[in-house]
C-alpha cells in the first residue's frame, strides 16, 4: 500500500496530533484565566463608581449654600 502524505505534510500531521490534548488543557486554562480578570476588572469598576457616587454626594452634602 501507497501512503497517500508524504515527506514534510506527514511530519506535520504527526507533531500537531501528538500536542492535541496539550491545546485543549491549555484553552481551559486561558478561559479561567480570562474569567477571573474579567470579574476582578468588574470588580474594580464597580467599586470605582461606587466610590466617585459616594464623593459626590458628599460634596452635595457639605456645599454651603451662598
């Protein structure tokens, strides 16, 4: 029997088979890795509204009236 790749198209073949599993642990890892900076960049958002809410009323608060 004839092999239907040869030469460098085989070798390929044969090196991406033998690092597959390797890519789909690695895409599990990014996609954790995404998520938690994704929730902590939220986070700091949220609480940087929260704080320029709080300063601005307490500038409302405290203005004296002319």
């Amino acid at each position: 029997m004839k092999p239907i790749w040869t030469g460098k198209a085989a070798q390929l073949a044969g090196k991406y088979s033998e690092n597959g599993p390797v890519a789909t642990a690695c895409c599990m890892t990014c996609r954790t890795c995404v998520t938690t900076n994704l929730l902590s960049l939220a986070t700091a958002a949220a609480g940087a509204v929260g704080y320029g809410l709080v300063r601005a009323t307490r500038r409302v608060l405290s203005a004296k009236p002319s």
